[in-house]
C-alpha cells in the first residue's frame, strides 16, 4: 500500500482501479520473464520433423521435449508473485528499514 502510494501518487486519481489491474499485467509479464530465465531448458522450442520419403507428411510434427525441471516446481512458481514481480526491490535502496519490513509483510499476505 505505501508503495504504491509513494511511487504511484500521479496515477492514483487518473487510473483509479485501472492501476491495480495495469500494475498486475506489469507483475505478469516480470514473472514470466523471471520463470522462463529461470528454466530456460523448459521453455525452449520443441524441435519440428519433416515426414519421411517412406511416409508421406500431413505437415510438420512435433517432437515430445523433456526437461529437468518438474512440471509441479514451474507451478508453484508461477502460483506467487514477488516483491520484484511487482517492481519492488528486495534490498533496501533508500529509506526507512521498518518501511521496507511493512512492505515485505503485505507483499507477503497477497
């Protein structure tokens, strides 16, 4: 709440509920771009094979990728956001520590 109240104080009266749902496509696209850097092997692109001479092709196929990662591990990731999902540095930068603890807890609470 104080977050966005520091950081966010123009927006406020123009985007009124607008911002929280802009803020949480921002946080969207982070934890995406966080997940995928993360497990790079799981996200990459499944290799196409042609048909073979002996058996015609109805087009390309894709080949089944496996990867190291669980599928359940990737899930519970992508079940939470974080502090820096939402832009929010975890490591304090300037101002008050209490202030930063009070932020982490609601963060937490989400």
């Amino acid at each position: 709440e104080k977050h966005i109240e520091n950081f966010y104080w123009r927006d406020i009266a123009q985007q009124n509920a607008g911002l929280s749902v802009n803020l949480t496509e921002k946080a969207l696209d982070r934890q995406i771009v966080r997940i995928v850097s993360k497990y790079p092997e799981a996200f990459a692109q499944m290799s196409r094979i042609a048909g073979t001479a002996s058996a015609p092709s109805d087009g390309p196929s894709l080949m089944r990728q496996r990867s190291g990662v669980s599928i359940q591990q990737v899930k519970a990731e992508v079940a939470v956001f974080t502090a820096a999902d939402f832009g929010i540095e975890e490591r304090p930068t300037m101002g008050d520590p209490e202030m930063r603890k009070r932020v982490q807890q609601e963060v937490e609470r989400l």
